[in-house]
C-alpha cells in the first residue's frame, strides 16, 4: 500500500489519484543509475522498464500515466514512431503523457517529437549533461502534475522479512516489523506489547532495511483506528543525506518489485 501525505491510505491501484505513475522505457545508464535515485528521492513514483510491449500494457492500465522513452535503443526510429503515434492514437493509452529522452541532437527528429506530435513531455537531449537534463525533466513533470498532492513516497514492506525496527524499552529490547516506510516517517507492528503514548520520543531507534541501516531517534504519533498493534512513527528530525539515500534506495526496490510483478 502507498500512502499521500493527506493520510489517505490508497491502494496501489489508486495512486493515480495522488500522484502519476512515471516509466522510463530502456533508460540510458546514466538515467537508470543517477537520475532515477534522484527522482524516487524528489518523491517521483518512477519505474524503469525494459519491454516496449509491456510498458504499452502499463499504460493501458494506469491511466494517464507519464513514460519517457529512450529511443536510442529497442526499436529503429521509424518503428518508434509508429509505437508512440499508436499510443497517442490507442483510446485506452491517449491520456498518457510522453517524452523523449535521447543523445540524438536531429532537429528534425526533435521537430517531429515537438512540434508534430506535440508531446507532452517534451525531448530530451541527454548530451546537454546531467543537470540540465534534470532540469528538464523537472519542468516537465511539474508540468503535468506528476507529484500530485504527494511530497514524498511511503513504499509497503510488509512481505519483507528482511525491514525490521529495533530500539529499547524500559525495561526489554523491543522489537517490529516495518510495515511501510518513507522518508517521514514508519508503520510498524511490535512484535510485543509496549506502552507507547502518543507524541512520545523514543531514542535511538534501529531500522534494517535489507542491507541498509540507519538509526534515528523517532516520535510516536498513535496506533492505526483499525489495528492498535501497528504503531506509526515519524523520524524526530531531518535525516542525514546518507540516511535518506539508505532510505529512498530502499523504496525504489520495492516500487521496482511491485511493477515487475504487474501482469499485463
């Protein structure tokens, strides 16, 4: 389950009422590797896939979702255009917001992609270097609301045996397992009882995210209405930028698993 800010607690399916899907199809390594850390981190929802047919399939089923393609691989240029022009054309995947990400600077490529198709998102020239590519990417998703109400992503971990909190008691090392995280704050089941008021600080909390540790003092703000065995906590203050990357790579495992595991 993926949460907004607003503490509605949608399902995964509903996301896009809060914020928009964004695939990025054969990205560059440049992009797979820098960019997409970046935008997880900039709370981007953001997927890479690695099959054109499938990620057509993607967008059939999350609506008005945003994709940016690489089109120096995967297809010639001619059969990207006819992918793209179908899928401006298909009434299941016309809402979808297209742009181009590419190292081929052809104006006239570029005018076909902008001026003809007019696509939403723009093209991309990669060669521009990394932040100005950024930048652009920015604009683009500012531009097409992309974020939504969300500030930042909360990713479900509760099949992960391996998202575990720790920290002490009074009187006994208590221990939970991380049912959800972001960069704000946890959902966590204790595995015993504890007298855990709300608007408490607890020190030095331990969090294990399969290879990834952190610890970080947390404030406790109640249990869920419907399970008072989970508490929610939210960090005490800002986190370190090592402890958010430990963070936010963490959540980008778990949204790459769950789109992987989308059958289309």
């Amino acid at each position: 389950m993926w949460y907004d800010n607003s503490g509605i607690y949608p399902a995964m399916e509903q996301l896009n009422t809060v914020g928009k899907k964004i695939f990025l199809l054969y990205p560059h390594s440049v992009v797979r590797d820098e960019m997409l850390d970046w935008l997880i981190m900039a709370g981007y929802e953001t997927y890479t896939v690695a099959n054109e047919k499938k990620a057509l399939k993607l967008l059939e089923k999350f609506p008005g979702s945003i994709m940016f393609i690489n089109i120096d691989e995967g297809l010639r240029e001619d059969e990207w255009e006819g992918y793209i022009r179908g899928i401006l054309e298909n009434p299941k995947t016309k809402d979808s917001r297209l742009g181009i990400l590419s190292y081929n600077q052809d104006r006239n490529l570029m005018k076909k992609y902008l001026m003809e198709m007019v696509l939403p998102c723009g093209y991309i020239q990669l060669k521009l270097g990394f932040e100005e590519s950024k930048n652009i990417i920015l604009h683009a998703l500012e531009a097409n609301e992309a974020q939504g109400r969300r500030k930042c992503i909360r990713a479900e971990c509760e099949d992960d045996i391996n998202a575990i909190i720790n920290f002490k008691g009074d009187t006994v090392l208590l221990q939970g397992k991380i049912l959800d995280i972001s960069s704000t704050g946890i959902a966590a089941r204790l595995q015993s009882r504890a007298d855990l008021p709300s608007n408490s600080l607890i020190r030095n909390v331990q969090l294990k995210l399969r290879g990834g540790i952190l610890m970080s003092d947390m404030i406790v703000m109640g249990q869920r209405i419907n399970d008072n065995g989970v508490y929610i906590m939210l960090f005490a203050s800002k986190l370190p930028e090592d402890d958010k990357l430990v963070i936010h790579r963490y959540i980008k495992q778990r949204l790459q698993k769950f789109i992987d595991a989308v059958r289309v």
